[in-house]
C-alpha cells in the first residue's frame, strides 16, 4: 500500500530524501556518530509523503516545498531525541535511544543541533508563512510534553486532556506538513484548510493507532509492550475503561500514573483495559476520525492526490508497526 502511495512523488521523495541527508552532517565524531545513529533507520517517510502530496495537489512540488519536508521531519525527530530524555526512555524505533547509546548531555545537545538545522532548511524557503508556522509548532510539541507530564500529577482521568495532548504532541506536525505542503505548491486558502484538517484528523488516527500497539500481545512498533505506563502514561483505552470503574481500578491507574505499580500491576490494569472494551472503542474513534478527514478531501482537484491521501490514512489506521 504503501508504494501506491508515494508512486505519485516518487521522484519527489527521492530527492527529499537526498537533502535531508545532505542537511544533516557533522565534521564533530561525536556529533556525526550520533546523526548517523538517529538516521540509520529510514523509516516509511509519512510526513514527508504527506507534504509532497499536498504539494501536489497545490499544483507542483517546488524546492520550498523539499525544504519544508526535511525541516518538519527534522523538527520531528529532533523532538523525539528530546523526548526519549524526558521519559528516560532507552529504546527508539527497535534501537537503542541516543541518550542510552551515548548519555542525557550529548542527547540534549543532539537534539539541539538537529533542531537548528530543521530552522536553516525552514529558512530556505523564503517562505514567513512557513518559519512562523514551524515557530508555532515548536511551541505546540513542548507545550504538548509539559501537558503530559503535568497530568501524570492529576488525580482525574480525562479523555478531553488526552486528546489535548496528542493534538499538541502529535497532530500538529501531521496539520503543519499538510498545510505548508499545500501553500508552498500553489494552493489556496480554502485548499490548505481543508488538508491541514485532513492532516490534523490523520495525526489523532496515528497516535492513537500508536498507544493501541502498547496493548497487543506482540507488536512491532519499536517499543516494549506497557511502555507507555511504565512511563506513567494513560492512554484512551485505560481512559474509556476508568468510565464509570470501581475505586479500586481508579486507585491502581493513579498508582501506574505515579510509577509506583509493579508489572503485575500494570498488567492487571492492560488486561482490564481490553476487557472493559477499551481497544474496541480506540478503534471506533479512529473510524470517525476517518469518516470527518475523508469529507476534507473531497473538496480537492487532483483526484491521483486524493487517492493516494485516502490510502495513507487508511494506512495510517490499518498500520502493524
């Protein structure tokens, strides 16, 4: 599926794919070994695809528009160094994070870099729609990280916050590629809106999709299975469970949030999750969420772009990994 859907910008990703690793080299060893440990993994280059199709569908994929997709992704995985940080977290994508590769320093610093280089190539774009946009997504992704850790000291179980957080943390990147995607193509207003919503409504179904993965038996997700609630996490399925629950499952989610649960503990809780339905109920908010982006797209032009946005979403909620 995935082939399908980039077989629009082939060429276009190709050469995405060129710039962002020319951006990202260092003459310091330390700092060289480290960005060639943080981009040995190619990964299935989402949000970069989703700029060049929305680049498209404002009528061309224009340099601007390649600059764009290297800064955002660089934005993206500067975050992700930060954030392993942050959750003392030793894995990232099946290997090992920078912080445990090297240490919490050098990782800070890392991600640093990486972050100053997202702005040169945002800066490339002659574009101020595009720099204030990637200012405003900075602010989101660290407002949306001291959200999450300012609710693991909250008494209340909240969907509404839950969403706050992973539209902080996680949809506005997917809603910044889509728009500036579009904009730097050639697209107008109305156009960028509706991508920009399509994409904001896309990054809710991944991240969702994401936490799903903590709960299955087995998942290539590149995470250990109750990752999130070692880290004091609760996700929407805990969240839906705790509906209505008795004190005693309330009682344990406060002490899994507090990281005062032994694994059995946290065990108990993933268990009573899935038997509360919690799965079932991610799953169906990822089927609305699906039913409001694909409205969005049929106020597009290029029907090649909206297809090929129709299979990433549904990739996106259908992912294994």
């Amino acid at each position: 599926m995935l082939q399908a859907i980039q077989q629009p910008i082939h060429a276009e990703l190709e050469r995405y794919a060129s710039l962002f690793r020319s951006y990202l080299q260092s003459a310091n060893p330390l700092l060289s070994a480290a960005l060639n440990h943080v981009t040995r993994k190619a990964g299935k280059m989402l949000r970069p695809t989703l700029v060049l199709l929305c680049a498209r569908e404002g009528g061309a994929v224009s340099e601007p528009a390649l600059h764009v997709a290297a800064g955002l992704e660089m934005l993206h995985t500067a975050s992700l160094v930060h954030d392993d940080v942050v959750d003392e977290s030793n894995m990232r994508r099946g290997q090992r994070s920078v912080n445990a590769l090297f240490d919490n320093k050098a990782a800070v610093l890392v991600g640093d870099f990486i972050t100053s280089t997202a702005l040169l190539a945002i800066t490339r774009t002659a574009s101020l729609e595009a720099v204030g946009r990637m200012a405003w997504l900075g602010q989101e992704l660290a407002d949306g990280e001291l959200l999450q850790l300012d609710v693991t000291q909250r008494t209340t179980f909240e969907e509404a916050t839950y969403y706050e957080v992973i539209s902080k943390k996680t949809a506005a990147l997917f809603a910044t590629c889509a728009r500036l995607g579009a904009r730097l193509g050639g697209a107008d207003e109305e156009v960028a809106d509706c991508l920009e919503r399509f994409g904001h409504l896309t990054g809710l179904c991944f991240q969702m999709r994401d936490d799903v993965f903590d709960f299955q038996a087995t998942s290539d997700a590149g995470k250990p299975k109750g990752n999130d609630m070692c880290e004091g996490k609760l996700t929407l399925p805990v969240l839906y469970a705790l509906r209505g629950a008795d004190e005693a499952h309330r009682a344990l989610a406060l002490k899994v949030r507090r990281l005062e649960a032994s694994h059995d503990e946290m065990q108990e809780l993933v268990d009573f999750a899935v038997a509360r339905g919690g799965i079932d109920y991610a799953n169906a908010e990822m089927q609305r969420l699906r039913t409001e982006a694909m409205a969005q797209l049929t106020h597009l032009r290029d029907r090649e772009v909206a297809d090929a946005l129709a299979l990433y979403l549904d990739f996106v909620i259908n992912r294994n990994q």
